[in-house]
C-alpha cells in the first residue's frame, strides 16, 4: 500500500483560499477590461450623438425660418389685399 498524505483543515481552507484568491483576481481584470471596452462604446455613441444633435438643431433653424417666412408672408397679404 501506498501512504497518502493526510489533509488537515488548515491545509484544505489554505487550498480553497488560494483558489478564491485567484478567481478575485480575474474577476478584477475582467471588470477592467469590460470597463475599458465600455468606455470606448460611450465615446464613440457621445460622438455619434454629438454629430446627431448638430444636424438636428439645423434642421430646427431651417424648419423654424420657413414657418416665419410664411407666416409673414401670409400676413403681408392679408395685410396689403
């Protein structure tokens, strides 16, 4: 018979600790890199909702100016008939 090496609890909680430890460890570099990939994806969306917001506030000039302009223009000929 082969003698086994006996296992005390102090050497079965050191094992498990070990093993927590290191799944901690790549829990944080994952949440890193999720963190990192996320912050690229907000950056690009601002970016895209920037040009967004730009094209739309000139769209709102342009649809405000030719409500104004025909308005006035309707009033004018009431105004001069």
């Amino acid at each position: 018979m082969t003698a086994t090496p006996e296992f005390t609890a102090r050497d079965v909680l050191q094992q498990v600790d070990r093993r927590l430890s290191l799944i901690e460890e790549d829990l944080r570099g994952l949440n890193a890199k999720v963190d990192d990939r996320f912050g690229v994806l907000d950056a690009k969306i601002a970016d895209r909702f920037g040009v967004l917001d730009a094209k739309i506030d000139s769209k709102f000039h342009l649809v405000v100016g030719l409500i104004l302009a025909s308005w006035s223009s309707m009033m004018g000929t009431f105004l001069l008939k």
